[in-house]
C-alpha cells in the first residue's frame, strides 16, 4: 500500500515557474496559477518538475516553491516535490527540506554527470540509499531526453520492491517501455506516464496517472482524456487525445518550456518569462503557437 494514504492516479501538472522581466521569480503569479488550477478536477501537483526549470532555480527559490504550493493546493490534492541532485547525499538533504516543507513525496531524477558510471548497480544504491533515509516516500524520475540516462527494467523490479520508494515517472514517451516497467514492478508500484504523447495508450496499459507538461496550460482537455477513457468513452477519449497531440509536440519538443510559457499565457494562466539561457519565442514562433492553439481549438 502507499504511504501515508498518498494518492497517486489522475492528471498533475509539472508546474511551471513563472519569471519576471528582471529574472526574479514571481511568486504571485506562480500562486495565482495554483489558485486557477484548483478548479479542476487534477489528481496534484508536481512542483520542480523539468518544466519548471528547476535546474536553474536556487535552494532557497526551490523550498519556498514548495512552500506555496503546499499552502495554495486545494484541499485533497497531492504534492510531488522535484528533489532529485546528483550526489546521493543532496539529495537525501534536500529531499528531507521539501518533506519539512510540506511535499507528500519525492520524485528524485536519475543522476546523470558521470553517465557512464551510472550502472544498474549504481542506480540501484543511490535510490536505495535515498529511500532508506526519507521521512516521505519517493518516486523515480527516468527522463533520457534530459539525462541520457534510462533505466532498466531491471532496476525498476529490484526498486518497486523497496517499501519507501512507491512509484515513477517515465517520460521517455514510449508505450512498450511503459508496459515493461509495469510488468516488471511489485503490484502496489505506480508507474506514472510522464508525457502526453503517449497519455491514451497509457491508459490502454491501464495506467492511472499523468504527470503532463501539457496540463499547465490545457488542464481541461488532459483531465477529458483521462476521464473520457475511465468512463468507458474509448472513441471520445481517442479522438481528444489525437487532437492534443500537436499542442503537446509543441509545448514539449518544437519550442519546449518557451512554448510552453507563451501557450500557458495565452490561455489565460500566467508564464512569465524564461530564465536565461533559455530565450523568449521570436514573433514568427509566437504565431506559429497561436496557429496550433487554434487548430486545436483551445484559442478562438
């Protein structure tokens, strides 16, 4: 069983950090977007997820992130903290911050540096190692784009095992990877689709939880998909799916969180800026995203 009563199925969103002009965070936009988001039907929040480029945010940003979206999140939805560092020991200490600072659990990224160290063997320790020192459960984070780093499905059986460690999100975008991990995880193991590419075949698997860049700015649209195909609404579900599925090529592959930013905007939540190095869109991109809004019918 999960710990703690921790639910782990329906649509997070990675949320993403809002900047301003100056490169500040903007902490009240980054609220008021929860606030907007509490009016769906979503499952939580996945705060320093990839799309919140936590990569470039400080210590301090990072635990007062965590600390308004636990103080913001409506009431029943669960809070996943982005923890993962590349030493095994940071990550415990920063792991145990977010767990002080209200996070339900912990989705620790892969270490990925010293890539051609990280075998199975050493993945299997520094998980472990985390696991054992956590006062709130964790959950994988396999992601290859970012980290040129996938796990085995051996890793994954000999960690679905450990009592501390309930689940993971896979983003590699890959149906038949999913459905190996979940094959070969223990039964009370939550594998987690962490991309809404493959969101319908997901569900197909029987995998009951999204953690979609997609949902910070078409949260309505994700939570229809999810619900359509629970409902037996196969058909409405596909068809939903296959609509969205150039908004999410966008917002995560052809213009990335720059993209995604300027949709969420447009969509009436608030992007913000980018961190440097990351750039704004060029005019043309900008027009090109609203074209691919409206094709899909998110903008009129």
């Amino acid at each position: 069983m999960i710990p703690g009563n921790i639910s782990l199925s329906g649509i997070f969103p990675p949320m993403l950090t809002p900047f301003k002009k100056n490169g500040d965070v903007d902490y009240d936009a980054f609220t008021r977007n929860i606030e907007k988001w509490n009016q769906y039907e979503l499952g939580g929040y996945l705060v320093l997820g990839s799309n919140s480029e936590t990569s470039y945010l400080t210590e301090d940003e990072k635990l007062k992130l965590i600390e308004l979206t636990v103080q913001a999140a409506a009431k029943g939805k669960t809070i996943l903290a982005g923890t993962g560092m590349e030493s095994t020991r940071e990550t415990i200490r920063l792991t145990n911050e977010a767990a002080r600072c209200g996070a339900h659990a912990a989705l620790v990224l892969t270490p990925c540096y010293y890539g051609g160290n990280m075998t199975d063997t050493a993945l299997i320790h520094h998980f472990t190692a985390v696991a054992e020192n956590m006062e709130i459960p964790i959950l994988l984070y396999n992601v290859p784009k970012f980290t040129n780093i996938n796990l085995t499905a051996e890793v994954v059986r000999v960690l679905s095992e450990h009592p501390n460690i309930i689940g993971m999100k896979d983003s590699k975008g890959d149906a038949a990877q999913l459905e190996i991990f979940k094959n070969a995880a223990s039964p009370d193991f939550t594998v987690i689709v962490g991309t809404a590419s493959t969101l319908y075949p997901a569900l197909a698997l029987g995998i009951r939880a999204g953690i979609l860049a997609l949902a910070n700015c078409a949260p309505a649209e994700c939570i229809q998909i999810y619900q359509s195909f629970l409902q037996g609404k196969e058909e409405e579900a596909e068809k939903n799916f296959t609509r969205m599925l150039p908004v999410n090529k966008a917002v995560t592959g052809t213009y990335g969180i720059p993209g995604l930013k300027y949709a969420a905007t447009l969509l009436g939540y608030e992007g913000g800026m980018v961190r440097s190095p990351l750039l704004e869109l060029t005019d043309a991109e900008k027009e090109t995203m609203k074209n691919i809004l409206k094709e899909a019918g998110l903008l009129l």
